[in-house]
C-alpha cells in the first residue's frame, strides 16, 4: 500500500490531462461565471452515477441516457443558477437543446455530449443566454468551469493527482460543486472526473460505482438528496497508458473522489468544521458507514460542534438511532484522539481540553462498537447561523 | 364521524380525571420546578410505548420492565436536567431507588411505580436531592408536573377532553414534554396520559400503539431519537364507565395524542412556525406518512419556511428523496390553500400573496402524489438560528 502511495502525488495546482480542454464564461445568468464545458479532442470512455431522487432533473435524465448508449463522451456542458429541474417537457427539450448546441458548434454527434445543470428548482432555463453563450466557449485550460458551476460554494473545489504506471504518467483531475442539498444517495451534486488513462469504460463505471459508495455516498451536509446530483469520468487515453487493473491508477482514482467529497462536506453551507466521523469494529461495512453517517448527519451533533460543546451523549444518540449492530454496553468514543466514553459511559476526560480541541478546522470522531471487524468513515460539517441565514433566503 | 366529535369535548382549563393526584416541586436539580409525580388512589391499568433507540435510557427501560409485568401502574415518579441515559449500572440502580423510594412513601408495591428522566445524556443522578424531593410530593391537583418535566420547552403542554359515553363523562387528560432530539420512532419523549376511563390494560396498549402512529410517531424537530423517549398511560376506571370499544373513548383519547404531538412540533428548540404536511392520494398510508414526513424534516425546506420563501422545489425535492410510489409526472402542491405545482411543474401563482400566507404561524403543505387513496400527515417547525443557539450551548 505504502508502495503504491509513494507512486500517487497530488498536484499542486489543477492540470488537465492530456486531450482534455475547458472553459467557463459569463453567459449573463448571474454576476460571473456561469455556464462552461470540458472537452476531449477524441470521444472518452464515460461513467456516470446519478440521483436517486424520483425527480431526476431533465439534464440529469439526459446525460445518463447519453452515457448508457454508447459509454462515450466528448463534451460536457453545463450552467450554474437554474437546475432544469420540475420543469417539464419543457425542461427536457432546453436540455436536448443544450446537448444539439455543443454537437453542432464541434460537429460531433450530439450522443457524444453530456449537460448538467445546477440552481434553483422548478425555473425554466433562460435557453437564449444559455445557446448564445455555448457558441462563446472556447478551448481553454483554466479551472474557469468549476468557478462557473459554484452556487452557495464559497470556493472551486479541484484537485489534480499524477500516477506514476510503469514509469509512464497518467493524470487524473477532478472538480466539483455542492454546498447545501448535500446528502447523496449514489451519487453526489455534480462531480466531473478527467483522466488521461486509457481504460475500457465497463471498467471506468465499474471503478466509480465502487468508489463512490465510500466516498461522496458517505458525505451528508443537511440530509436532503438533490435532483441534480451526478458524477461523471471521461477517460480518453491521450496518455497511452493503458490502466486495466492497475493499483496506482485505483489508488489515483480514489483519492480524486475522496478529496472532493471532503471538500464539499467541509465546504457545507454555513459550515465553519469539517467533521470526520470513523467507526470501527463493526459487524459489516454497511453497518460502520450507517453509524458513521447518522453522527455527522445528527442536527443535534452538528449544532454542539458549532458551539465547540464536548456533547457526546448526542453521538451516543446518533448511533443508537440506528439499526447497526452494537455491544450496547461496550461502546467507545473519542474527539480528536481524546477519549470521552468506555464501556457506553463517560470516563473522566478534561472538559477544557476536549473543548480547545473542538474549536478546530477538521473534528475527528472515532467510535468503536466492539462487535466485528469491519471499518467506515463519513463525512460532514457542523450546523450553523449561516446555514439558516443561506437557506432562508436562498431564492431572494 | 360527526356525531361523534359533537360528544367529544376539549376542556378549557387541564383538569385530572378522577382518581388521580399529582405534583411538581423544586428539589433543587435548577431553579425552578425539576421533579414531579402523578399518583392514582388505586391500580390503573397501564400502557407504554419507548424509544427504538439502542442505548434506552434505563428509567425508559425500567417503566418498560415494570409495565410489561403486570400492565398496572398506580405513580409515575418523572424528574427533568438528568436523563440517566448512558449511565450504566449506576443509573440503573438510581432508577430503582426512584422507583422503590415511591413505593415505600405510598406503601405500594414498587412494581406498581414507573421512572421517567429527561435532560442531558451522560451525568449520573444528583440522588440525594432526588430521594429527598421525592418525601415532599404531595397529592396535589395542579399541573405543575408538566412544568417539572420541561426542559427547552417555551411552555407545559397539556390538554384535558371529556367524552360523553352513554350519558356519562370520561376525562381524558395528557401532557408531555419535547422541544429538541425530536423525531420518534415507535414513541416519543416524555408523554403521560392519564384517564378515569374502565379498560382492559391490553385493550389501552392497542389504542396507544395504533394511535401513536398517527401522531407521536409523525412529528421531528431534527430529526434525532432520543433515548427516553416514553409515552405512558393509565387508566384507573375511577368514573365506572366501561369503554371497551366506544368510539366516542378512541376520538378523545386521539385526540389527545394529536394535540399534544402538535404542540411537541409547534414548540421545536427555536421555532416559530408549525408546519403541516397533509398528503393524499399515496398508494399506502405509509408512503403518505414517509412522504410527509420526509417534508416537514427537510432541512432545507424547514428553513425556506423560516425565510417566508415559497421555494416549493425543496418540498418536491423531499418529496423525490423517497422511496414511496409516485406519479412522478403529476404531482400537486399547495401552500396554505394557494396551489404553487400542478403536473409537477410550477402553475402561475401570486409570489407575494405566497409569501405572506408563509409568515402566518402556521403552514399547511398539501400534496396530491396520484397513484392511489391513502392519506397521511405529519408535524414538523422551522429551523431557526436560535435552533443552532440553543443546541449550540445546551449544557453551559
């Protein structure tokens, strides 16, 4: 394992991979930013994972149906302030028009083009700011795209990360956006995953829908499922590098997911903590994930965090909630690497101390139920004024 | 229906039905009201429903114990600040000295004594201000047992209903504390029903586990489960009216239970609203509950609420996060009456006349999901930033 890190390092700065272009415009949607695309000189290999809302939103809907045709894409375009969502046959010919736009402008067929769409609910798509603002795109290699899908983000969340393969360099780079409505369940807000790698696409869904499940299934910022989420990987083997079964690649791969779902849990709407909860000793991994998500997802937990309150009767609650598998009398809990519980009661820990440690960035909560072997980790944010003052006005 | 409600009346003042005394004084624990007790002059039949949480707290699970032995309870001794939850052997052992401390004062049997604690997680029972304040409960008639209970509570919730059976009056009376760590399952917080009504103790429970679904159970503050979560009742026949399968007894004793739900969810930590969520035409009564449920938990549409926002995409959006069965294509909504989605699409509607219906202190959600004829309803608040403040600093 430690070998196969050695071999996986995360840029600096964000990179394309080789054959992938961008770009990210003002489309006059809002002040900055607003509509962009990526673009691959040749078709990708493409994966995708999706809300499992009823409502699926129309361009949602679309890109899925475009990537289950043929497990290709070349571009994919999409606009920040209206999420194409509870609209309609309307909604559904705007995304269709969106999708025709990009065929047009690089003529390729439009099966080879993706759309995602993010902001409010129910709205109709401004469809001529949006055609005339495709038309503007150009073949960039900025990170202009992630600032032009940010909503209530407070930052572009982007990493890069270089696999070194047998001596060869494969990249696989990453952005996302999601703040609030941030609970997924198979899929998160939008995510959009570059690669260079050359791999067969059965193999590249195969890839995310198991990493996934770890990482932005295992992020909850106010446990409400968007109609919008999706991630998508395009790999377009511009680096020649074939990486069938390789570890590195794996290694590489995960760690761009695990990064921007942590990003987003810590950049969760008013959220002033990153809050990790790890649970060990479980009978099943579902089980470890379960308890891990119900306390990061906790109202309760959250709001003690904020307040730098040592509460940890409230995790007790959170994970006695639910239907895991627990040693009721022999559950364990520290903050920060501080013990607070033994045997599912207090033991004498220094309130003042755990309560400095609180006031930090990043919150570590580690429990161990005493049953099994098996590990899971989740990750949130702490419950704040602003997630109120954000959401009450959110339209206005 | 009708002729039924017209002999089922809500009392203007809480009254206790015969039989029964109570208490609330101050021993000490904070200032003001903290310990209380409601006494019987004979055996009441008794019922209980308790927590689904996996750490019960153990005066939850000594009640629990004590009313499945025999299904009689003549006291129920309650106190507020502590919860004796995670406590281990120590708090179960304080539960039984709560409890044998109010048999040898009354000269009962203690099997006949319930135990319930509310407040925080975790701190062992100040026992020696307990046992003392239990000497000087008298056999009073007020409801300051409803004071002594309350924590985050803005005030006592109680509520006293007289059904006329065959000419002759029942009372039907309850209380109950809750404001935070609110979302039942099975049961919730602290509930206490007493009654002069003659019943069969299994005749009771089935009542209360049939109507405890439709009321205790279809409420969230924040979607937390506490761990003492309790509603008890007893019925001591004081009055000699049988009651055995009088429908004129079941509309009372629900409407209790619904009265004195709403009022938990009215009174969430910070609220300022109670919100309704009726859905109708859902293939099973569960889905219509899950659907509504879904909605007035969603923290984004909780706060949307608070901010006087008709954002009715975050409604469908719960709506979507469901699993219960939908015409995905012609869902209805409608926001105190005024219709905001026909065909799940937005109609043209009056964002002003909305917005001023939503600062009213009560919003009524109506969704029609067309599949099917079930109906079902659930109370929820708003969430507020002095929800954050107060669980912000709970224990300081």
């Amino acid at each position: 394992m430690d070998q196969i890190q050695n071999k996986v390092k995360k840029l600096d700065e964000y990179q394309w991979p080789q054959g992938f272009f961008s770009d990210g415009i003002h489309a006059g949607l809002r002040d900055g930013l607003d509509l962009g695309w990526i673009y691959s000189e040749t078709p990708a290999a493409a994966a995708g994972v999706y809300t499992t809302s009823q409502f699926q939103a129309a361009p949602t809907k679309l890109t899925k149906n475009t990537i289950n045709l043929n497990h290709q894409l070349q571009a994919v375009v999409m606009n920040s302030v209206c999420a194409n969502s509870c609209t309609g046959p309307q909604g559904e010919a705007d995304a269709l028009v969106m999708q025709q736009a990009v065929a047009d402008k690089m003529t390729i067929d439009s099966n080879l083009v993706g759309v995602a769409s993010t902001g409010v609910i129910g709205q109709y798509m401004p469809m001529g700011l949006i055609t005339a603002g495709i038309k503007k795109l150009e073949l960039g290699d900025s990170d202009k795209v992630a600032h032009a899908v940010m909503t209530t983000d407070s930052h572009a969340k982007t990493i890069s990360v270089a696999a070194d393969i047998d001596g060869e360099t494969v990249i696989v780079s990453g952005f996302c956006k999601g703040s609030g409505m941030i609970h997924p369940n198979m899929a998160t807000m939008l995510g959009f995953v570059t690669t260079d790698a050359k791999i067969a696409s059965y193999e590249l869904q195969a890839l995310l829908s198991e990493h996934v499940n770890d990482t932005f299934n295992q992020i909850t910022v106010d446990g409400d499922t968007s109609t919008n989420d999706m991630v998508t990987v395009m790999a377009n083997g511009a680096s020649g590098v074939d990486v069938a079964a390789s570890d590195e690649f794996e290694a590489a791969f995960h760690q761009v997911l695990s990064y921007l779902a942590q990003e987003i849990a810590a950049d969760g709407e008013g959220a002033t903590k990153l809050v990790e909860a790890n649970v060990k000793h479980a009978e099943t991994k579902e089980d470890a994930q379960k308890i891990a998500k119900q306390i990061v997802g906790s109202n309760l937990v959250k709001s003690a965090i904020f307040g730098d309150d040592a509460n940890w009767g409230r995790i007790m609650g959170a994970i006695g909630q639910t239907d895991a598998k627990l040693d009721v009398d022999h559950v364990s809990l520290w903050i920060n690497g501080i013990q607070l519980v033994k045997d599912s009661i207090s033991v004498n820990f220094d309130e003042a101390v755990v309560k400095e440690t609180l006031a930090s960035s990043k919150v570590v909560i580690d429990v161990d139920v005493n049953v099994g072997e098996a590990s899971g980790q989740a990750w949130g944010c702490d419950l704040t004024y602003d997630y109120v003052k954000i959401n009450a006005s959110y339209r206005s």
